[in-house]
C-alpha cells in the first residue's frame, strides 16, 4: 500500500516539476573527438595559409610602394633630362645665331678693309711713279717759298700716316671680327655637345622610367594574383571554420542534451527522495540547483555593435561609453584625438565587456593576458582578435563569427564591422566568456 503511495505521489511531482513533465527528447548527433580534431586540423592548417599569403601579400604590396616611389623618382628624372634638353637647345640656337652674326659681321669688315687696301695702295703707287713718298712731283708744283714747301711735305707726310693708321685699324677690326667669329664658333661646337650628352641623358631617363613602370606592373600583377589566391583561401578557411563551428555546435547540443537528461534525472530521483521521505517521516536535503551565470556573449557583442560609427579617439571609452580622447604627441593630435569624444580599439573592449561584468584594463597588451588563450583555428563569437609587430600588441577587435569582427580601427575613422585582417594577427584569441 505503502509502496503505491509512493509511486502515485512521484508520478504527480514529476507532473508538477519543470523539466520533467516533458520527457528529454532523443539524443542530438554528437561528434566524436576524431572528428573535432581533425575538422579544427584542417581549419588551423589553412588559417596557416591565410597567413603566409597574407605576409606574402603585405610584402608584395610593401616592394609595390617602394616601386611606386622609384617610378616617382624615375619621371623626375625624366623631367629634368627634358628641360635640361631644352635649356641645351635654346643654348645651342643662340650659338648658331652668334656665330651666323659674327660671320656676317667679318664678312662685312673683311670687304670694308678689302675697299681701304685698294684706296692705300692707289695713293701709295701715285707717290712711287711720281718719285716721292707721297706723289712730290705734283704736290710741291707751286710751292713759293722754302717753308711752303716745307708746309707741304708735313701735310702729305700726315696724310700718308694718316692713311696708315686706317689701314691699320681696319686691320685689327679683321682680326677682331675674325676671332669673335671663331670664338662663336667654338660656343657653337660646345653648346652642339651639351645638347647631344642632353639628349642621350634624355633618352636614358626616358628609359630609366619605362623600366620602372614595368616592374611596378610586374609587382601590382603579383600583388593582384596574390589577392586573389588569399581570397580563395580564406573561403575555405571560411568553409573549415563553418564545419568546425557546426561540429561544435552539434557537440555543444549534446551536452545541453546530456545535462537537460541530467537534470531529469536528478529531478526524478529527488521526487523519488522526497516521497520515500513523507512516506518514511525522514528528511532528505534536496540538492541546491546550479547558479545561472550572469554572463552573456551576446551582451558582450550587443555593446559593442551600439556603438557602430562612434568615431575613433585615441585614450577614449570606458565601462560607461564614450569619452573624450587624450593626447599622444604625434598621429592621434594631428587628427585632433584629444578633442574627440569616442573609442580607441581597448576603450571598446572595455565598454563592451562591462556588460558582462568583465573589467579590462585600457592598453591592449594587458587585455592579451587577461583571459584563456584559444588557438585561432578555434576561436569563436566573443572571443578578442589581437594584432602585434615584433611581438608587441598593437590592437585588439571583437569577434562576430562568420569571418567578421568588429573594431574601432585608427585615428580618422569610426567604430565599424569588417572582415577578419590575418596579416599580423597574433596566434592566440582571448576567451573571457
């Protein structure tokens, strides 16, 4: 009788408890540890890749900036070849000008003498036929007195001198124009050589900068080929990542199944404690449910996705939300940081997980210390994504899932979700939740 009591009365407290009325439904699939480790294996592995060739993408686009500058350096060179060309040619047409303006010139001294000489030498061959220097047959005809005579032989001695003299001055004028003329000459031939080196140099900056163009395309074809096979593989890692996710996601609903099973069966046994415990008149402690835990992953993301487009300020955000960002001496003043009001990558962090009752401290390289370390083959929704140069963390982001993350980038632009960056991404997620 006793015994049936017993029975009855578990049977209504099962009816009445939560979670047992309702029996646990079949068990969901539960992937097996092989295939967990071979699914985050081959997740892992390509993330590898992700990585190598996004180093190797970041190296053909460093060697692609360093071409872009020789190109720039290279057409400046050309530039200055070609003006240095024309300064030459210019030099040059006012050389062949001089020296056709100096021949002109000794041409026309050269006839100008020609017509002395020939008056000299008339005047000259008149004194000699006439048997005195200067024709004295004709010239003393008249002469009265022995001074007039005398007065005559000065005079035409004077103009013989003064002859002469003409003759002579005509003469350096001819060695003068001669000399401009082959001192224009000789400017001439220089200036026809400076233009011909001009040329050539013209000619071998021209080239200079034809050949840099050429291996700056060369390196943009690489940098574009690699682009594309990163593309690729990070949609297989995408691809792996999903399989790992679903594995761990159907993994995860079997232990929710398990503990749902659990707990029905610890209810079961406690109402079959309890009734054996009315019909016996003892008592037996009942087992103290578990704690829920305050904590949410998606409180976490929730904050941090309400401050989509809340501008960058370099030492801004706290576990309240935005502040005012401060000064750093260098790139987060010159964007005018301190004058802000808005986040920098740890501020966020900061912000977000106060929903959840996490405090960080304000620097990246702490939040890197500040949880469990996950390989990134596992990472998952909430965890933090860092990124470090020669080893030292320099930002941090949230992690979304599906290859996304969200962040608070650098100094000029504002709180956004883009895809996850492997260049430089540190080998460890953070998992505080």
């Amino acid at each position: 009788m006793r015994r049936t009591a017993a029975i009855a009365l578990l049977v209504a407290l099962g009816a009445a408890t939560p979670g047992v009325g309702a029996a646990v439904p079949p068990p969901p699939p539960n992937p097996s540890d092989a295939e967990l480790q071979a699914g985050r294996a081959r997740s892992q592995q390509v993330a590898g890749q992700v990585g190598e060739l996004a180093n190797r993408l970041a190296e053909a686009e460093s060697r692609l900036l360093d071409l872009q500058a020789q190109v720039e350096v290279k057409m400046e060179d050309a530039n200055k070849a070609r003006v240095d060309l024309g300064r030459a040619e210019n030099a040059y047409d006012d050389a062949r000008r001089a020296a056709e303006s100096a021949a002109v010139e000794a041409g026309v001294a050269a006839q100008h003498i020609e017509q002395q000489r020939r008056r000299v030498d008339r005047f000259v061959a008149g004194s000699y036929r006439q048997g005195s220097q200067v024709g004295s047959a004709t010239a003393f005809v008249g002469s009265r007195t022995p001074q007039d005579v005398l007065d005559r032989a000065l005079f035409l001695d004077v103009i013989s001198k003064s002859e002469l003299d003409v003759q002579d001055d005509l003469e350096r004028a001819r060695v003068e124009k001669v000399n401009k003329d082959s001192l224009a000459r000789a400017a001439l031939e220089e200036a026809e050589a400076k233009r011909q080196e001009a040329d050539e140099a013209r000619r071998a900056a021209e080239a200079a900068e034809r050949a840099a163009v050429t291996a700056q395309n060369a390196q943009a074809d690489q940098a574009r080929r690699l682009e594309t096979d990163k593309s690729g593989v990070e949609a297989q890692l995408a691809e792996a990542r999903s399989h790992v996710s679903g594995l761990e996601q159907q993994r995860g609903q079997y232990q929710d199944w398990l503990a749902d099973k659990e707990r029905e069966e610890a209810a079961a046994a406690q109402a079959a404690a309890q009734a054996a415990t009315q019909s016996t008149g003892s008592h037996v402690p009942a087992r103290p449910a578990a704690p829920a835990s305050g904590r949410s992953v998606e409180v976490v993301i929730s904050r941090a996705l309400s401050q989509l487009g809340v501008q960058y300020a370099w030492g801004g955000g706290n576990s309240r939300g935005p502040t005012r960002g401060i000064r750093d001496g260098g790139v987060a003043d010159s964007y005018g940081d301190y004058a802000k009001t808005g986040f920098d990558c740890s501020g966020l962090m900061i912000y977000a997980f106060a929903g959840a009752g996490i405090s960080l401290d304000h620097y990246s390289g702490y939040q890197y210390q500040s949880g469990r370390r996950v390989p990134l083959s596992q990472m998952r929704r909430g965890d933090m994504l860092f990124w470090q140069t020669r080893g030292r963390i320099h930002h941090v982001a949230l992690y979304l899932g599906n290859g996304k993350m969200v962040e608070a980038p650098y100094s000029g632009s504002r709180v956004r979700v883009t895809s996850v960056r492997y260049g430089g991404i540190a080998p460890y997620a953070v998992r505080m939740l």
